[in-house]
C-alpha cells in the first residue's frame, strides 16, 4: 500500500522530470528513465547535448525577451529549454545547465493535446465516433447517466464526472489518487468508475483523468486484448507509425499504467525540438511535408471554443476570454486571437501563433505564485515576434 507520504515524495520526484512511471504502479515506487544530464550522466554527455548548431541573426529585441525566461528565474522560475520557430525554422534555442538539443523532458499536460490528435485519427479511420456514446463497458448498464458521455464531451473536459483534479491537501486529488494511489494499477478503471456529478455537457472539469479515459477507449479501438503487453505495443505501434514517424518525433515517449494504458493526460517525455515538430503540424492544421495526417474539421474541432468554456477547445488552450472566476490560461488581451497552445503542469509550454507563423516551446519549472510573470514573459516574447 503506498502512503500519502510515499505519494508526495513520489509525485515530488517525478516533478523534477526524466523519471518514469511505466513501472511504478506496479511496484508502488518510481523507476529512473533513460538518464538525463541532471540525473546521473557524464560531464562528456552533458556537453555532448549542450551542442546547438549557430542559428541566424536574431533581432536584439527579440533576444532579449527570449533571453529573460532564463536570466530572470526569481520571477518565472526555472527553463530548461526555449526553442522559437518562424515558419518552420529555429531562430532561437538555448538550453538551462545540464540540459540540451537531446535531452528528453516531460510534457505534463502538453500530453492532452497528443492524446486529442491521436483520437481525432481514429475518428478519421472511422475506428471511434465524436458524437455517439463514448464505449465504456463500466457505463452502458441501462439507467446509468454515464452511458450518455460522448468522446466529444470528455475531450471538452465536460464529461460529468465527479473528477477532483488538484485536491487540498494534494494527495485528496483524483490526480496524485490515480498516478500514485489507488488507481495506480489501473488508472482507467479508477477513472471510469467515478460517479456523475453533473449531465454530459453540463459542466466544464478540467481532468487528467479524462484524457486517461480517452486513452483506454482508444487503446480499445486498437485491440481487443486486455493483457498490458500487448495494449502498450498496439498503442505505441500506432503513435510511431500515424504520429511520431510522419513528424520526426524519435524521441517522443508515452507512459504506460500497469493496465497497459497510456497516461494520455500527463505522462510523455520529448526533446524540445520534437516538441516544436508537433506544435508546427498544429500550426499546418494537421498537414506536414505536404502530407494531411489529421483532417482538418478535426483540427477545426480542437481550435473551436467548448460551450462552457471559451479558453478551452478539443484538449488544447485557446486564446480567449475564460469564464469568470477561471484562472488565466494565456494572454487574449494581447495575442491573436488564433493563438492557442498545450500546457503543462509547472510551465510546460507549446504556443503556436498561425497569424504571426510562430511556435514557441518553453519546458521548465514554474511555481503557482509564479505563473503570472511566466505568461507575461512569455506574451512579450510572442508580441516582439
């Protein structure tokens, strides 16, 4: 049985980034990844992913703004890796000590917006439907309000399920619950089994553990095995061979719960580099090298406002108004409108800007009290592009 103790100390770990939880619902601790220059690596590889190829002259201003997300870390807290494209091309990459082009870091939440486009293939291939009721055995007993959750309303975060994202105290969350609790071993299944607090549609819940619902039903598509081995390779053979190969994203790396599925809310690790290929196949709608990968009323869904919440669209953060009382996701008062972006847990960033023909990958380590100063920092750096 993991304590509450044994919980923090777990999530503390993982917060730090380039740890794994593939195994740690299992054996009820967390297992070290591939190594990463913080954790362990030779002084060699440290300056072997420290090598950045010269990139062209940038715009002093612009340096600037980028360069103050590092020098000013008692504001914004620590970045690891900022990486700008314009249209398509690094104009400015620079990495925090021991970390580099090569190192993989943690999405956190960015995870959500993968998840999305991996279900929005599926739609394509007819494989699942946006508006029927979403397939999950735990909910289509007659008479049980759940069975009415379309794929639609889960990934508009207004599925009805009573889901506690952050708890007070922490551990009373269903997110910490579910990667280092209870629901570790099967975090579908502890997902699934909440009761509906509010109907399909109702209510806007941001929650991890929907998109690990999302996950499982897609994973479902995929296979009909329930034995963990073969959910994990039918879900990775699929993001290698319909995503991360089409994009170039080798280094692109899910985790996977004792149950085999993916923790699609939360859990990926990536370069910076592979992080920006993704966020440019968002700003191209779908299309890279010339190839549409995703279609684009299915881009058209995840970049159109929820009903009950106009910041949030299918699984990504939009650059619009959020209800009264909602916390500030970007910037609309400043931005463009177009301007939307995946966001992760301590300032994990993918800010694309279609009109402006940007991406901008921040990954580091922000804290609550410090997250307005990071957004301002980082709608400086987006307006002086």
């Amino acid at each position: 049985m993991i304590t509450k103790k044994a919980m923090l100390a777990s999530a503390a770990l993982v917060m730090l980034g380039g740890w794994s939880l593939t195994q740690a619902a299992g054996q009820g601790s967390i297992a070290p990844a591939s190594p990463s220059p913080r954790l362990g690596a030779s002084l060699d590889d440290v300056r072997a992913v420290d090598a950045t190829p010269a990139l062209p002259a940038l715009d002093p201003v612009i340096r600037a703004k980028a360069d103050a997300l590092f020098d000013d870390e008692s504001e914004v807290g620590e970045t690891r890796a900022l990486y700008v494209l314009r249209d398509g091309e690094p104009i400015y990459e620079r990495y925090g000590d021991g970390f580099g082009p090569n190192s993989k870091l943690i999405s956190w939440s960015m995870a959500k917006s993968i998840t999305a486009v991996l279900a929005g293939i599926l739609v394509s291939d007819g494989q699942l439907s946006l508006d029927a009721p979403a397939p999950v055995s735990g909910w289509e007993r007659s008479g049980d309000p759940r069975g009415a959750i379309t794929l639609r309303n889960l990934l508009h975060m207004s599925s009805g399920l009573e889901h506690v994202e952050t708890g007070d105290p922490v551990w009373k969350g269903d997110t910490v619950e579910m990667l280092f609790g209870a629901g570790a071993q099967d975090m579908a299944g502890f997902a699934e089994a909440k009761p509906a607090a509010a109907r399909p549609g109702e209510l806007f819940n941001y929650s991890s553990a929907t998109s690990v619902i999302l996950a499982d039903i897609m994973t479902d598509a995929l296979t009909p095995s329930q034995n963990a081995e073969a959910r994990r390779d039918a879900m990775l053979e699929f993001i290698h061979g319909r995503l991360a190969e089409p994009l170039g994203m080798a280094s692109l790396t899910p985790e996977f719960d004792a149950h085999g599925t993916m923790i699609g809310g939360s859990v990926m690790h990536a370069t910076a580099r592979d992080y920006g290929k993704f966020g440019e196949f968002l700003r191209n709608h779908g299309v890279v090298n010339g190839q549409r990968l995703l279609p684009e009323t299915w881009m058209t869904f995840m970049l159109t406002p929820s009903p009950n919440d106009a910041g949030y669209g299918g699984h990504i953060w939009l650059n619009r108004r959020r209800p009264a009382g909602a916390d500030a996701a970007l910037w609309p008062d400043r931005g463009p409108n177009d301007l939307f972006a995946c966001i992760g847990h301590q300032g994990q960033y993918i800010i694309v800007s279609p009109s402006q023909r940007v991406t901008v990958v921040r990954l580091g380590i922000t804290e609550d009290d410090e997250f307005p100063a990071l957004r301002r920092h980082l709608a400086d750096l987006v307006a002086s592009l």
